[in-house]
C-alpha cells in the first residue's frame, strides 16, 4: 500500500532506433528509473499509438546504462506493432511500462553457457556482462548475426545461421556439440523447439539451465492469465499453469514443460 | 460533488468497478494504483475447485479489441478466500466474488462456500464463452438462466449480480428471466463470441479455437444492450464493455447503467480505472452534474 511505489505506464524519449540487420532494430530511450532496476532478462511493455493496437508489445531488455540513464531493447518486425516501432526516430517518444518479470538468476560458477536463438539473443547481453567468470556464448539465427561484436566484450562467442551465412551451418544446438561445449550453468532464450532441444541437453549432462520463454501477453503484469506455460506438478494431471509474465519469463529447465 | 450509487442496498463511493478476470484479485494492480479509490473490484471468476483452463495462446488481438480463451482459469474457491479475501479486505472498497461452475451444484456449493467469506457481492457469471459445460449454456437459455439464478439465490446472503451473455438473440429475455429468478442486480456484457485465423497457417490463433471478444471495439454492443435491458427489467444495472474512459463510462450510465466496469483497459494501462474515475469526475465538473445518479438513464 506503499504509495511512494506506485509504477506507471511512462513516456519516454527515443534516443535512437536504428536497423542493426535486415528487420531487426535497435532502440535506446532514456528511462532513468528502468536503468537501474533492471535484472538480466527482464523485460519492458511497449505500447502503440494506434488505436488499434490495444495490448503492449513485451520485448526484452537488451542492456541497461544505469549512470545515463539509458535503455536498449533489440526487436524484429513481425507484424503491424513492431512495423510501427520501427518508424519512430530519435527525438520521438514511446510508452513503456517496466521492468516487468522475474529476470534469469545468476550463478556464480566456474564457466556458464549462454545460448541465443534469433531475437531471444538481446537479454543475454546483459546478462553476460553480469556474470562472473568464463562465458560460453552459443549464438543461432536464421540468416546473419547481430549484436556480436558487443557479446564479443564479455566472452568467446560461436554463431550457427541455418543457411550457413555466418558461422557454422546448423542449429545452435549441433555448435555446441562440434566444439564441446562445458560449464555449470546454462542460461537461454530463443524459439521453443530449440528450448526443447537444449532441455534434453542439459537433462543429459545434468547441467541446470535456466529458460526465458515466450507467450502471448494480455497484460504482461499477471492480471489476465493469458501467458502460461506448463510446469510440472505431483498432482493428478502432473501439470499446473504459471505465468511466463509473472512467475517468468525465466524458468527452471526442470520444472517447465515444452 | 456526489459520487456515490447504491446497488441493491450496497453503497459504493463511486461508479467504477473493475471487470471480472481482468483485475486479477487485485494484488497485481496495488502496485500500479491506490485500489482505495475504487467502487468495487470484481475478482476473476472461481469455482468450487481449481481448473486449470485452456492450453495457450490464450490471447490474440484484433482490431481495437482482442480475443482471450482463458476458460476460467482459477485455483478454487478456499484458495481464493484463504489468500485473497484477506488481502482486499485492507482497503476500503467493496469486493464483488465472480463464480463459475459446470453445473447447478457446482454453482450453488461455491456460493455456499463464500458464506463464510466477508464480501459484499456475489455476481453469477452464467456468460462464459470459454467453457464447454455450463457457463454460456446457462445465460443464453431463459429457462436456464432463471432457475439457476433461484438456487443461487436461496444460498447467498449477499447481494446478488447476474452476468448476462450478449450471444443472444434477445437479451431482455434473458434479463426478465434472471429478475424472475430473484437477482438483485445484473450485469452485462460479457464477451461476444469470437475467432481469429492465421492466413498462412490457416488455423486458428487460440488453441481453443474461439474465444472471448471484448475491448474499446464492443462498445457499441454493450451500450445498445444496457440500454435495452433498462427499458426491460426494474434491477440496476453494471454496465460493461470497452470502457477505456470517463465519458465512455458517462455513456453507459445514459443507457441505464448505475454501475459501471472497466475491463480490457486495465491491461490497455494498469491505471485505466483512475483515468475512468477522474474521468467521470471531470465531465461532472465540465458539465454541471452534481450527483453522478443524474446521469442514470438521462437519455434524451
Ligand atoms: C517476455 C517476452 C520478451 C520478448 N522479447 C522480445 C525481444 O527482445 N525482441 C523481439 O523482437 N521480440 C520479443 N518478443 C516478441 C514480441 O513481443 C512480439 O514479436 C511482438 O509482440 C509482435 O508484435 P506485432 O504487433 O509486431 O505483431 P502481431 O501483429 O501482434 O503478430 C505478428 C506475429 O508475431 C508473432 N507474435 C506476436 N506476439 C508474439 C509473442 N508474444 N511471442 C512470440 N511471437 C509473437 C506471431 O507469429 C504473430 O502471428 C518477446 C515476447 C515476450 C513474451
Ligand atoms: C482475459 C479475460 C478474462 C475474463 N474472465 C472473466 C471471468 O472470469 N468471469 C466473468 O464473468 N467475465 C470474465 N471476463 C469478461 C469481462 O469481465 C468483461 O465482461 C468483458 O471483457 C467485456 O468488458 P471489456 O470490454 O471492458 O473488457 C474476462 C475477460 C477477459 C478479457
Ligand atoms: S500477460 Fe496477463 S497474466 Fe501474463
């Protein structure tokens, strides 16, 4: 009941919003407060200026400059709401409510993996400049890369594209096996299929992982039970729904069903 | 400036509730705004035991509104009086508990069950699009409709809202049927049916196919229905359906509504309630009303 606390939906100034790869873009505004709160997978509500469009857009944070007071996010054009997104420039402003969601949870370990499928890549940046000690970064796209030279600062960084246009040909999933890939801790963020695919992995080796998943969002604040995902239970259906909004985006390898 | 209405012998400090199952049961909201400056929260729908609801996608959007398939997903009526009623009862507002059930006896072991809760309202959602069994079956039958509102009825000792369905042909069928069946109030609408495909997949967005259709865009429905059922029954009305502002919520009390919910909006900005309450209060100030009840079914 705190009303010093009370969060609000914020309009914020556009900094810059450049294309960083073929329909992928790369927005900076200033927020002062969501600079400093953010946790490594976090994300913020993006809302339209349609009509229209009614729901936010969740996209993740991509990192966060605290002393400026800065905010990146790295997003695709997929559909009418992005399409807008990716018109406004710098100077213009944009609504944004966040940081919302329970971020990944650093382990400080020896040597982590970190693995990126497509546009799941962004919230690992922060994340990787976080984290102690040696970082493995597994980076998969369709075609071409992006953000690399800035994963480069913080770790040995492997890409796979599908179509063999940048690194190794093939999914992320077979890099990390051609080079061996070992750590402790896995964090990752990416497609479901390859979620799936790095849960088997894990669950073979006993490495925990942790998962940032994606789902359509209502609100993106816990109110509308729309996101879910499935998480095991001893129960007699063996499962329950939590909230990727809410409960997530991050979950334990473990518990999740994909 | 007066602000307050009375529905069916509850007083509320001013018109504005929040829709059931787009509030949560609050908590998620305390962080966004002072739930103390709202009439009433109505909490998600519960049943006698948790469901567990549809698989996702659950949402879509469309234009101007969206499309949820939720089915009710809740985990119980006793988790929900152990761990919500407690929290809610902090804050001076009214709260109203939204049931749901498959059955008769589901319906009336859940309200037998919230006799020992403090609340203050009971509202009877017989208007779920998103589950198979009951629900929607109930509130587009009139027969239905005023049957199960007499056994609900004979166990609450709290006030009680009927939810009624706009999938009718005839909704002041459905209203006089539920007024017959001894409700206190109603309220209306719930979600239109609705569905959304993916042209390139040619399927379906939700996994269930259809769903829920509610947003700025029913509006239009909404009104015409309030205002159909004012000229039909003798209860007060909560009006609801594309709420976002004010003067939308000013235009739903023109129709007849004493009550008004905001619904989708709450997901549009966390804080949609405050800006319908200010709202309200602004058009009252602009416009010379003193008492907000001037407004109920002013229409010229
Ligand atoms: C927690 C979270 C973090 C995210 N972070 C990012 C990010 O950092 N960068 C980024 O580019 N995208 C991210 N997304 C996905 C992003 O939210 C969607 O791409 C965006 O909402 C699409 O909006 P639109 O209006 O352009 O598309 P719409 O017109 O709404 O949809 C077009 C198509 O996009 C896809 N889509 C829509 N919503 C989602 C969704 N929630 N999840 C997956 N696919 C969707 C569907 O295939 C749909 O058919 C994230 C999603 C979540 C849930
Ligand atoms: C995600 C979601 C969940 C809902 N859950 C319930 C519910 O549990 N019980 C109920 O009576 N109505 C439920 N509704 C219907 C709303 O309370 C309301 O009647 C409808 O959304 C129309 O109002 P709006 O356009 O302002 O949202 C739900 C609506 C949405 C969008
Ligand atoms: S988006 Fe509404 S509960 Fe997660």
């Amino acid at each position: 009941m705190c009303q010093d606390n009370i969060k609000s939906k914020k309009t914020v100034s556009i900094i810059a919003n450049e294309e960083i790869a073929a329909g992928v873009y790369q927005m900076v505004f200033r927020e002062q407060e969501i600079a400093e709160r953010t946790k490594p997978g976090q994300f913020v509500n993006v809302y339209c200026q349609a009509d229209s469009r009614i729901l936010p857009r969740p996209i993740s944070i991509c990192q966060v400059e605290p002393r400026a007071g800065l905010v990146t996010i790295v997003y695709m054009v997929v559909g009418q709401g992005t399409k807008e997104f990716s018109n406004l420039q710098a100077g213009q402003t944009i609504d944004v409510l966040g940081p919302l969601g329970n971020g990944f949870s650093p382990v400080a370990c020896e040597e982590s993996i970190l693995v990126g499928g497509g546009v799941g890549t962004p919230p690992l940046l922060e994340l990787v400049k976080q984290l102690p000690g040696t970082k493995h970064v597994f980076l998969g796209f369709r075609t071409g890369s992006y953000l690399v030279d800035a994963f480069k600062q913080y770790a040995q960084v492997y890409i796979a594209t599908d179509d063999g246009s940048v690194g190794q040909q093939g999914t992320v999933i077979d890099l990390m096996n051609a080079v061996g890939a070992k750590g402790q801790q896995v964090y990752a963020c990416g497609p479901k299929p390859m979620l799936a695919a790095l849960k088997t992995w894990t669950n073979e080796r006993d490495i925990p992982a942790q998962l940032s998943l994606e789902e359509r969002m209502g609100c993106g604040i816990g109110a509308c039970v729309g996101c879910v995902c499935k998480v095991k239970t001893d129960t007699e259906s063996g499962f329950t729904y939590k909230k990727v909004c809410k409960d997530g985006p991050v979950f334990d390898a473990k518990e999740v069903i994909l | 400036m007066h602000t307050s209405v009375t529905i069916a012998g509850v007083t509320f400090d001013n018109p504005v509730m929040t829709a059931s199952g787009t509030f949560g049961s609050g908590k998620e909201y305390a962080e966004y705004m002072d739930l103390n400056g709202l009439g009433g929260i109505i909490v998600k729908g519960v049943a006698s035991k948790e469901w567990l609801g549809n698989p996702a996608p659950r949402i879509a959007e469309t234009y101007g509104g969206m499309l949820n398939a939720v089915g009710l997903q809740n985990p119980g009526v006793d988790v929900f009086m152990e761990e919500d009623i407690p929290f809610l009862r902090q804050y001076n507002t009214n709260i109203v508990v939204n049931i749901a059930g498959k059955t008769v006896e589901e319906y009336v072991d859940v309200t037998k069950r919230l006799q020992q809760a403090d609340i203050d309202m009971i509202e009877l959602n017989i208007s779920c699009p998103n589950v198979k069994e009951g629900g929607v079956a109930f509130g587009t039958d009139a027969g239905m409709a005023e049957y199960i509102t007499k056994e609900v009825k004979k166990h609450a000792k709290q006030p009680l809202i009927v939810k009624l369905s706009p999938n009718v042909t005839d909704i002041t069928e459905i209203a006089k049927a539920v007024e017959a069946g001894g409700a206190d109030a109603v309220s209306l609408i719930n979600t239109l049916l609705g569905m959304k495909i993916d042209i390139y997949k040619r399927r379906p967005v939700l996994a269930n196919r259809v769903g829920g259709f509610s947003g700025p865009a029913i509006k239009p429905v909404a009104v015409r229905m309030v205002h159909q059922v004012y000229k039909s029954i003798q209860l007060p009305i909560i009006g609801l359906g594309g709420i976002c502002t004010g003067e939308d919520a000013v235009e739903f009390m023109l129709a007849g509504a004493t009550g008004v919910a905001v619904g989708t909006a709450n997901f549009m900005n966390p804080r949609a309630t405050v800006d319908v309450i200010e709202g309200i209060e602004r058009f009252m100030d602009e416009t010379g009303v003193e008492d907000v009840r001037e407004l109920i079914g002013a229409l010229e």
